[in-house]
C-alpha cells in the first residue's frame, strides 16, 4: 500500500499534508500519533470512504485513487464493532460471503472463527458476547474474505487494559498467520511498539518519523518523537565540534562537552537538543568514576525519589542545566540515594541522541 503526497483539507482546515508513506506487503504497519493529528482520515482515503484534496493511493501498484471503497481489496475495523444484534456470530460472520454468494460461506466463516477462537461461540447473539470477543467477531468478519489489506482505527480502545494487551498479542499472531498487510492506528505508544513491524509516528497531518520500534525508539530525530514515544530528557547545547572523522559532534552543554553520535542527532547546526532515556542514565556519587565512553553531567541534586517496584525514578537538578528524570532499576532495597544527595548523571556516548 502507497500513499504518495496525500493532502486531505476540510474548508480550510489541512487534516492530512503532503503525507507519503511505503507499507510493506504482509507486515504490520502503526500509525501512531495524538488524538486530532489525522489518522482515521488517511485510513478513511485508503479505504475510498473519503476523497483526498490531492495525492495518490495505491494498492499492489495500481493506482486506485477514484476507485470506490467496494471495489478496493480493503477491509475496515473500527473501535465500535458495528455487528447485526438479531444475527448469531457465525451469520454475523458469513454475512458477506452470502450476499457475494461465495459458494462455502459457512465453512469459512467458521474457518475465520477458528482464527480469533471462537468457533464455540458461533450460535451466540452478539449481545451475549462480552467486549472483547465481540471485538473478536469484528475481526473475523473483517479478514473471512481474506482482503488484500486490513485497516484497524484504534480497534482495541474501548477495552479494558488488560483485555487489550491480550488483544495486542492475538492480534499479532492473528496477523502472521492470515498474512494479510495490516495497517493499526492507534495514540498508545506502547500498543504500537508492541505490534508492529513498523511505527509511522504522525503529527499535525504529518509523519514525523517512521522505522521499526526499537530505531525510533533509541534514535528519536524531532522532539516530537523524543517525548511521545516513552520520555526522554532533551536539553539544549551547541555544536563545537566533530570527532572521529565526522560520527560525532562534540556538543557543549552549559560548559560541559558531551559526544552525540551523528546519526543520532536531532538536527544540524550549531543549535541543537541532546537526548538521553531516563533508564540509560547512571547516578554516580563522589567517589565513583566515570566510564572513558561515558557522558557524564553534574553535579546535581537528588530532589525526589520514587520506588515504583520495578525501579527508582529519581528527579535530579543538575546545576545550571535544569531537572533530569533517572530511572534505576531495583537491586532490592528501594532508593541508593536519598533526597538532598549530590550525584553526577554518566551514560553512554551510543545512547545519546
Ligand atoms: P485522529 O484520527 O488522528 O484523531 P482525524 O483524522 O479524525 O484525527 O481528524 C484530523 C483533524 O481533521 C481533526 O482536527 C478533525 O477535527 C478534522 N476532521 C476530521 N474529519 C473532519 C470532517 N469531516 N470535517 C471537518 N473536519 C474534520
Ligand atoms: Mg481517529
């Protein structure tokens, strides 16, 4: 599936600008982003149920802009399941294929029941389903007439949060073994790393930044993406020079020199933002030495510390540069360095950005 220079205006208003993104056949592809930034309009366009300003879609390489959402190989699931209450899940199902007269429709629906495991189930009124499994009905119906490509508009959101991390999984294998190209919009960052093989981060009607989880994740290029994917420390610095033959800048922070990894970095010029993951920073005492491949800031003050189980989320006033946010993990015993404590914060020059 291709979008290529999609422009979506209401009256004045741009909801999608100039978007161009690649899905690759067979993966699964999220589009992330905060509420109101245009996602359900870029599924609507590739669905045909809206008509973009300007722009190409395209579907297996054919161009398919003007052609209607019925005649496109695509199939929608939104959050609100939209299933016939006086028909049982398996005619809910079938519906369709009996309308296409596809010739087997009952051995397929069930097929697709098996899928999202509810065969059992497959007498039921959707009324004696629970959120979830009705959810499951949507899917199945979605995916029994095997479409080319799957479109989910936050399908998972009106879930609780356990049932949907179970759903997240189920989906996911749901989506290996069917094969069929799924595009998942969503705003939960978590949700969408968790799934996809690939994130498109979105932002006023734009992608900001797009790759495989764990790139966006530890190479974040705008800040945008920085703070919206988990939370990064950003502060400001100015490059004073390049090292080792280009693959790092030497970048100035209220006079102290860090080492940021080009590739990484958030812009060129000389003003930049420098990042670093709360869980990547390292609080050293006094007496503590540094690592040669370290960057190290401080000395600050530990001003608050919480035990959340899993770590230590300290909040540090480093001297002159402003408030870092730690996470430590627990070796036992809660919080190694108590409020008011002087720390320096070091961590490695690769995980800079
Ligand atoms: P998302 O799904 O990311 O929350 P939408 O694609 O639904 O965002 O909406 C993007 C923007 O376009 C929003 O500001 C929304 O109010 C606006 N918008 C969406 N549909 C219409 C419409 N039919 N008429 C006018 N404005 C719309
Ligand atoms: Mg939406």
């Amino acid at each position: 599936m291709e979008v290529a220079a999609v422009t979506k205006r209401f009256g004045g208003f741009v909801a999608v600008d100039e978007l161009s993104l690649t899905v690759p056949t067979g993966s699964f592809f999220a589009l992330l982003g905060p509420s109101g930034c245009g996602k359900t309009t870029t599924l609507r366009m590739v669905a045909g149920l809206e008509r973009p300003s300007a722009g190409t879609i395209r579907l297996a390489g054919r161009d398919v802009t003007e052609v209607p959402a019925h005649r496109r190989a695509v199939n929608t699931v939104f959050q609100s399941y939209a299933l016939f209450p006086h028909l049982d899940v398996l005619e809910n199902v079938a519906f369709g294929l009996r309308r296409r007269r596809v010739r087997d429709a009952r051995a397929r629906a069930l097929e697709a029941l098996d899928l999202v495991e509810l065969a059992h189930l497959s007498r039921r009124r959707p009324g004696e389903l629970s959120g979830g499994q009705q959810q499951r009905v949507a899917l199945a119906r979605a995916v029994v007439n095997r479409p080319a490509l799957l479109l989910l508009d936050e399908p998972l959101g009106a879930l609780d949060l356990k049932l949907r991390r179970q759903m997240q999984l189920e989906l996911k294998r749901i989506q290996a073994e069917v094969g069929i190209t799924f595009v998942h919009v969503t705003h939960d960052q978590e949700e969408a790393m968790t799934m996809a093989d690939t994130v498109a981060v979105m932002n006023h009607g734009r992608i900001e930044q797009l790759g495989a989880p764990p790139d966006l994740y530890e190479h974040p290029r705008t800040a945008f993406v920085a703070n919206f994917l988990g939370q990064s420390n950003l502060v400001a610095g100015t490059v004073v020079e390049t090292l080792a033959g280009g693959a790092t800048l030497g970048v100035d922070v209220a006079g102290t020199r860090v080492a940021v990894p080009v590739a990484r970095s958030v812009a060129a010029g000389p003003r930049v933002l420098v990042g670093v993951r709360p869980e990547k920073i390292r609080l050293l005492d006094d007496a503590a030495a540094p690592d040669v491949a370290d960057n190290v800031l401080g000395p600050g003050t530990v001003v608050d510390t919480s035990f959340t189980g899993v770590s230590t989320q300290y909040q540090v006033e480093v001297d002159g540069v402003g408030t870092f946010g730690v996470f430590a993990q627990n070796a036992g015993g809660g919080p190694v360095h108590a409020p008011g404590s002087r720390v320096r914060l070091a961590w490695a020059h690769a995980h800079t950005f």
